[in-house]
C-alpha cells in the first residue's frame, strides 16, 4: 500500500472525542426523527385530502424536500432563511429543520401509503360508531398504518442517521466535525475517516438487521401466520429466504 505505515496511536486518541462526536449525531437524529414522526401525520392526511388547494400544497411540499439534495436545503435554511428574515439561526437548529422537513416528506409519503391500505370496512365502523375523524385517524388508521409501514419507517430513520453527516458542513460537532476536524490536525485520514466508517456502521447496522428480520417476519406472517421453527439468529441473516409452503 505504497509504504504507508499505519499509526493506531491516532485512533486510540481520537476514539473519546469522537464518541463526543456520535453523541451530538444521536442527539440531531433522535430529535429529528421525533418530531417527523408528528409532522407527517397532517402531511400525509393533507396529502389525501379532498380539497385541491390543500391537496397540492402537501405534494408540492414533499416533492420539493423529495427531489432536491439535503446538502441544498440545509445551505439554504443555514445561509438564505437568516437573510429573508433577518434572523440567525445556530447550526444546529438549522441542522434540525432541514433534517426533519426533509425526512417529514419521506414519513408523509410512508405514512400514506399505510393509511391506504387500511382496510375500508374498519373506516366504516369507525364511522358506524359515530367516531369523529381525528377519532378514526387516532384509534384505527394512524396505528394500522404505522405498524403496517415501521420496516419503511425505520429505514428512513437509518438513512438520516447517515445523512445527518452533512451538518458537518455548517460547523455542527457531529461525528462527521469531529472526524474532520482530527484528520486535519494530524494528517492521519486514513485511520481517522476509517473510524468514523466503523463507528456509523456499529450503529446503524444492527438497526438494518432488526429493519430485515422485521420485514420478513411480517411478510410470513401475512402468507401464513407466525414463522416457523427458525431460530431468531437465523432469520437475522441478510437475504435468507424464509419457507413459505
């Protein structure tokens, strides 16, 4: 590897400040995923909504945060929204809007997806019980959904966890910062961006396993009933195919 002498010492001493670095991350993402979470339910129900002007501005909203870069729209609510209104805004509170209106679109589009497939009959006892519609949405549909959607749910929330390395850019101590910011001192990238790689994988991996094995589990289940005699491990194996016959 044309001669190039690894230093561990450097990954020893970066190790600390870097979990410093996770923990600023976990905290961005945690908070993110919260209040999308929320704020996708009256997107999502706008979304259907039969009423035109309301119907399309959800859509024009979760198309915007859809198919534009998240490296864009965190500039622009860091730079631009200060300038329109003559606010300032820190980075990370920056790094929270931009995080949770992009993945507020994602969710939305999850979550109607789940109310959809709600079955018509359950809406109509709802409605048979005299239940109003925010009672529907919060005792039949949003649960439903929900569950129906949490493989997808949760895989958006792996994917912000990754995404949220782009606050680094607006000088938010995340991992990412951190990371940088070490590399540039000591001039050791190759063990330091390594460990950052180790240190997002460590995190989101695991949740993949789970996200995998949820999946599947639900699939079987909705073929056949509750899986077999399969051990919990096995069915944690990526692209293990579960018997259906």
């Amino acid at each position: 590897m044309n001669g190039y002498e690894f230093d561990w010492a450097v990954v020893a001493d970066a190790f600390p400040l870097m979990l410093h670095g996770l923990v600023v991350t976990l905290e961005l993402t945690v908070i993110t995923i919260a209040i999308s979470m929320v704020l996708a339910v009256p997107v999502a129900v706008a979304r259907m909504s039969e009423i035109e002007l309301v119907r399309w501005g959800a859509q024009a909203y979760i198309e915007v945060f859809r198919c534009t870069p998240m490296l864009v729209q965190l500039f622009w609510i860091f730079y631009a929204l200060p300038a329109l209104t003559g606010l300032t805004i820190s980075g990370f509170t920056s790094a929270i809007i931009a995080l949770s209106a992009n993945l507020t679109a994602f969710m939305a589009e999850a979550y109607r997806s789940g109310f959809q497939a709600v079955p018509v009959e359950q809406v109509e006892a709802g409605q048979m019980l005299r239940l109003t519609r925010l009672q529907q949405l919060r005792y039949i549909i949003v649960p439903q959904a929900i569950r129906q959607q949490t493989p997808v749910i949760l895989s958006l929330n792996i994917s912000i966890f990754k995404d949220s390395a782009l606050v680094s850019t607006i000088a938010v101590a995340d991992l990412m910062f951190v990371a940088n910011t070490i590399s540039s001192e000591t001039y050791r990238s190759l063990e330091v961006f390594t460990l950052a790689a180790v240190i997002y994988f460590a995190v989101a991996f695991p949740v993949s396993l789970a996200t995998s094995n949820l999946e599947r589990r639900m699939q079987q289940n909705s073929a056949r009933g509750a899986t077999g005699g399969q051990n919990f491990l096995s069915r944690m194996i990526p692209g293990r195919r579960v018997a259906t016959a």
